[in-house]
C-alpha cells in the first residue's frame, strides 16, 4: 500500500471527512417491479448477481444499488452483497440506488467497493422486522461513508480491479476446466467406447434402503446426538466425509432410520435434489429422502457406479414425477449402465478421479489457488478501505467506539 500511504500522507494528513450518504448523494427505491418487467434492452438490476431486462431505464448514472429486504428472511438480517451498475438501468422495486450527487467528488465505484465491504455493520444491523426483514430508504440516508480525495479513490479501485480481474480469469479458467471434464466424464462412460454390455443398475446393487426422519418433537431424538444423520443437502456429486446434523441411539432403536456402510452410492430422490448423488466416507444414517445403495464389489466399484449415476443425473430429472419433482428406487434401478471389467472401471475412475480433484479439491490447483487469491482480495480490501478513509487500521474495539460515537452525535443532532 505504498502509493496510498503516500496519496494519504499528501492528501489528507488530518484525517478524512465521513458524510451522512444523503449528504453526499441521491437515494431513491427502484420502480420496477421484478416479476412483471417487460424484457427489453435495459440491465434491471435485482437481488442476485444476475440481471434480468427491462424495456425502460430509471437511471443513468453509476449507482450503488441496495436490496431492501434480508437475503435470507425468516426473520434472519442478512445481505449477501450491494451491487455496482453503470449506464442506463432500471432497478428491481425492493432496491434502492444511491448515485453520488457530484461524480468528481466521489466515484460510485468507490462508493461500491466501501459498502460492501462494510455492509455488515453499516447496513445489516439497520434491518428490522420479523418474518420480513427490510430497511428502509430513509434509515439508508443516515449511514456515514468515508470521501477521501479522489486521487485515494482512484488507487484503490485501481488495486481492487487488478484482484477482480485476476479472480474472473481464474475463475473462466476453472469453469473452462469443468466443461473438459463434464465432456470426458461423458466419453469415458459412454458404453460403445470399451464395451457393447449393458446392464440395469439394480444388477450391481448388493441392496439398497433410503432412511427416516425421527419425530422433530422428541428431543429425546436430538439432544446430545452423536450419530451422523445425512441429508439429500450433503448429497452434492461429492464424498462425504463429515456431516453437521446427528441423532441419538435412542433415535436408531425406535424409528425406521438405519445404520449404512462406508462407501454406498446415495443417490438424492427428492424435490429440488432429486438426481445428484455422492458416496458416503462415513459410516453414517439417512433420512427418507435418499436411497442407499450398497455396491456389490465383486461386479462393480462403488466410484465407477458413482460416476455412472452422475452421467445420468439429465437423465433422472427427466424421470422425475409428481408435483415436487420425485424419483424412487425403481427409476433409479432401470437405469442402464455399462459394465466393462474391473480393471476397466479403475482405468477409468482413476482419469476421473484426476480431473474431479483439478477442478473441485481445494488443496491443489485451480480451487487453492482461487481460494487463496479471494481471501488475499478481501484481507486488501478491507485493510485499503479502512486506511483509505481513517488513515488507520481500525481495531475492532475501534470500530465499536467508533459506532457508539455515532449513535450519540445522531442523537444531538
């Protein structure tokens, strides 16, 4: 952080002046209503990354635009991020803008790159409410931002976009690399490639359960729990080696849930999950909604069946039936696999298992190496932020000195 040490030294030695954003700049709630816009040429900007289309604009300045309501609801106050938009755009009407009132004075992107960073103590802690929770527009006016001068601006939106577009270049690379395996996956299991055999996967199946949910009432079930109890949300085309929910032996004994071996095949049969699939490292139970299949090894490795199932996972969705969009043990089992040998299937869960670990191990490759430039990124940002406005790194017991100073300078004023 040489050149801002520098820029800060020159520039303001005597500290930087915060404003109340409705000072500094406009504040204004979207007017498009999400569900009901009419495609069009313009970004509407909404509560995710992503931006849908508008057929008019409300805006034309770059803005920072503000969801109104909690990411997650359910009476939680959470906001997973405020979002940057330039040239014309309309705005979802559960988001409001906030466009610097003079530009040369203060950059939008600056202004970004502050509040999001800082959005869990200046905005979070602003949501009220219960089941709905949101903040309002006029509680958003009284939040206190930084306006170095604009050459400190400029440095470190200069700084942070290196990171951003080293983060998007690994990121198009790892994407690039899952494409390559999503294709070899489906080459390599391809059935014409090494063998004309094919057979129902229930052929290779030694048995299979799905498991229960014991009674969310009983806390008899629950407390103190130290059987692992999986749910179809751990089944992720993954391993699992761990799990966060357990259950107690009492739980076993007296409900319908079943212990499972190391290394089955769990194959996810409900709703939104219904198709992905993983193996367990564990031993461990189940709820109801996966089916566990125990792989008979003298016919087939249990990674190979693995793989087969995730080459089938479009397959399986198509089958899916009811309302929910279910699947059951025996759609499942229809499905056609190729057998080869069983030194064919290690040939091949061996190239597999290679390209799985290059794009989703986080202790080599691509994943590390994203990871540890994201957590460089934020560490950058958040310590060039708090120095680019104070001229200091803030101590957390700062930051609470800093807040309580707030709350009673509001007061009197």
């Amino acid at each position: 952080m040489t050149k801002i040490d520098q820029l800060v030294s020159e520039l303001c030695p005597d500290g930087v002046r915060f404003y109340k954003l409705d000072e500094c700049c406009s504040l204004e709630k979207g007017s498009t209503p999400i569900q009901k816009a009419v495609p069009g040429e313009y970004p509407l900007v909404v509560t995710t990354a992503e931006r849908k289309s508008s057929n008019s604009y409300q805006f034309e300045k770059p803005s920072v635009c503000i969801p109104l309501v909690s990411s997650r609801g359910h009476g939680v106050a959470c906001l997973n991020q405020v979002y940057y938009q330039e040239g014309r755009f309309a705005l979802g009407n559960i988001l409001c803008a906030v466009t610097p009132k003079d530009d040369s004075g203060l950059s939008a992107r600056f202004l970004y790159y502050y509040l999001n960073d800082k959005k869990d103590v200046l905005i979070v802690p602003l949501m009220k409410g219960g089941a709905n929770v949101s903040l309002t527009v006029d509680s958003l006016r009284r939040v206190k931002v930084p306006v170095p001068p604009m050459e400190i601006q400029e440095e470190v939106i200069r700084v942070l976009g290196k990171f951003e577009e080293l983060l998007a270049t690994l990121n198009a690379e790892l994407s690039a690399r899952k494409a390559q395996y999503s294709f070899y996956r489906e080459r390599l299991m391809c059935a014409t490639e090494y063998t004309p055999t094919l057979v129902e996967l229930r052929s290779v199946v030694k048995s299979s359960c799905s498991g229960a949910t014991p009674a969310k009432g009983n806390a008899n079930y629950y407390d103190d729990g130290t059987i692992p109890w999986l749910r179809t949300q751990d089944v992720r085309f993954n391993e699992i080696t761990s799990v966060d929910s357990f259950i107690t032996e009492l739980a076993v004994r007296e409900t319908a849930v079943k212990w499972i071996p190391e290394n089955c095949v769990i194959v996810a049969i409900s709703g939104a999950t219904a198709g992905r699939c993983a193996v367990n490292k564990i031993r461990t139970t189940t709820n109801q909604h996966c089916l566990n299949l125990v792989i008979d090894e003298n016919k087939a490795l249990y990674k190979y069946v693995f793989y087969c199932i995730y080459s089938k996972y479009d397959e399986l969705i198509a089958k899916k039936q009811g309302a929910r969009g279910d699947l059951n043990s025996t759609l499942i089992l229809d499905l056609q696999i190729p057998l080869p040998s069983l030194a064919v299937q290690e040939r091949l869960v061996h190239v597999l298992d290679n390209f799985d670990a290059i794009c989703t191990d986080l202790n080599i490759g691509l994943p590390a190496e994203i990871e540890a430039r994201q957590k460089q990124y934020e560490y950058y940002r958040d310590a060039l932020l708090t120095y680019a406005a104070t001229g200091r790194i803030i101590s957390q017991t700062d930051r609470q000195t800093d807040r309580q100073t707030d709350r009673q300078t509001d007061r009197q004023t």
